[in-house]
C-alpha cells in the first residue's frame, strides 16, 4: 500500500489529538479475506473527527489513522501482550468483533508472518508519527499534551457490564499524566454531571501507556466515550447532531481544562 496511512495536520497549542480508530480504509489483502461482518467495520470510532471538529479552535495537532482497526489495532501492544488480562478484548489484528463474532473467512485469518507484516508496515508507522509530533510539540513548548480519542457502543455485554458511562477519562491509573492534568479533566467531566469515570473499565490503550511520559514531559489522557452521545449505536451508525451538541460542549471544557492544567503546570513556557 503507497498511500499515505496516517494523516496529520499540524497545530500551534501544546495539545494532540489522537485518531486511531476513525480510519474506515481497507488494504486490497484484507479486503478479500474478511467476511461481510468484518467488511461492515462495525467497531469503528464512527465520526470522532467531525465530533471533535470544534477544537480547532484550540489549535491542536491531529494525527489520524486512515486504516480499519479490522486490518491493525494501532491501540494494541505490538508485541501482542494484552492491556487488559484476564478480561475480554481484542488483538493487534482482530479476528473477531468487540461481540465475538468471526471478522474473517474461514482459514483466512492473518498468520503470524502477515500479522508481523502488518506490525512494521501500518503499526509502526503510525507510533512513528505520533512520536515525531510529540518530539515537536515539547520542543516549541518544554511540554505536550496528548489526548487520544476513543468512542465504543454503549452496551457489549462481552466487555463490560451493564451500559457504559457516557465519559470513560483512561491515564493508566495515573501514570500516564500530571495529577494536575488528571484531575482538571476528571473536574470538567463532573460538572456535566456523575456519568463519567475515572479508570474503570478503560485505562488507556498502548497509545496512552506508551507514549503518556509526564516525567519526560508528555502528559496523555485517553477518552473513550459512550457512542449514544453522538450518534446512533445501529448501523447505518448515523451522526445525531442533536445528541452531539452537548457531548461537544462537554469535550470543549475537557480539552480547555487540559490546556490550562498544562500552562499553570508548565508556567505558560513555550
């Protein structure tokens, strides 16, 4: 595959947003060994870019996958060790939906030397990316905020119980970021109302672990949001625009909050 599989689109702020999962772009090899489910790309964080459109304003540097997560799962370990043992989830490639169903045709199912093939090629690259935007953000501002955005189906009885907070704030139990960055996002959730958590069932993927270094000067949060705030959860997965609205002026003050948290931590060096 030649074209590009990441995008970016460079800021001025301290802040990055993290897309890895909107990306709906299917190589010509997994295409034809995925079945209609995995075809239909299901789990896609559907419409985080256009949920997250008002923060330009804020001026933040996008990186964005264009690939499925069906093909690679860029939030995943590389080495393909579980984030979360013991429960549920699914792998560097996935082979079934979050539902457990079958994604590919059977005996189809990428081998260790395709999954390795697709770890250098679209994995990797993607980390690359990220880590030179992180590399020079701190450099123009002695810091860098990461934040990766996340949104799943409210209710997968296969990972988790019952219906999901709508504001799931992931910093691998406070080792991905600054207390400070923490708790202004977790404040800004609460005062929208009680359907927020802090490191519940979602703590922050291999992006948020991986590159969150707050002792380097990289803070990252992970937000994974119930999708009934933006949109609805059955296919054609449509965008609600009403529903958006205040999910929007909730993330606004999130991303605002984070911003701050940053410049009172850092004294505003730039």
């Amino acid at each position: 595959m030649t074209a590009p599989i990441v995008d970016i689109r460079r800021g001025d702020s301290p802040l990055i947003l993290s897309m890895p999962h909107v990306g709906t772009e299917l190589t010509p090899d997994a295409a034809a060994r995925l079945n209609p489910t995995g075809l239909a790309l299901g789990d896609t964080d559907w419409w985080i870019d256009r949920l997250y459109d008002f923060a330009d304003d804020l001026s933040p540097t996008v990186v964005r996958a264009r690939l499925s997560r069906y093909v690679i799962d860029v939030n995943r370990d590389p080495s393909g060790a579980s984030l979360y043992p013991g429960q549920a989830t699914t792998e560097l490639c996935p082979t079934t939906t979050f539902d457990g169903e079958p994604l590919y045709e059977p005996g189809r199912e990428p081998d260790p030397a395709e999954i390795d093939r697709r770890r250098t090629a679209f994995h990797a690259p993607y980390h690359a990316a990220l880590a030179g935007e992180i590399a020079r953000v701190r450099a123009r501002h002695g810091y860098a905020l990461l934040y990766d955005c996340h949104s799943i189906r409210s209710v997968i009885p296969r990972l988790f119980e019952g219906r999901l907070p709508t504001f799931n704030i992931g910093t691998n139990s406070g080792a991905s970021c600054a207390a400070e960055i923490e708790s202004a996002v977790v404040a800004a959730c609460a005062a929208a109302g009680p359907d927020h958590v802090l490191n519940g069932r979602f703590k922050g993927g291999f992006i948020t672990r991986h590159h969150g270094r707050p002792d380097a000067d990289v803070h990252a949060v992970q937000m994974e949001l119930a999708q009934r705030a933006y949109m609805l959860e059955t296919p054609p997965w449509t965008y609600d625009a009403a529903a958006a609205a205040p999910t929007r002026a909730v993330l606004r003050e999130v991303l605002a909050a984070m911003l701050a948290a940053g410049a009172r931590l850092y004294g505003g060096q730039r």
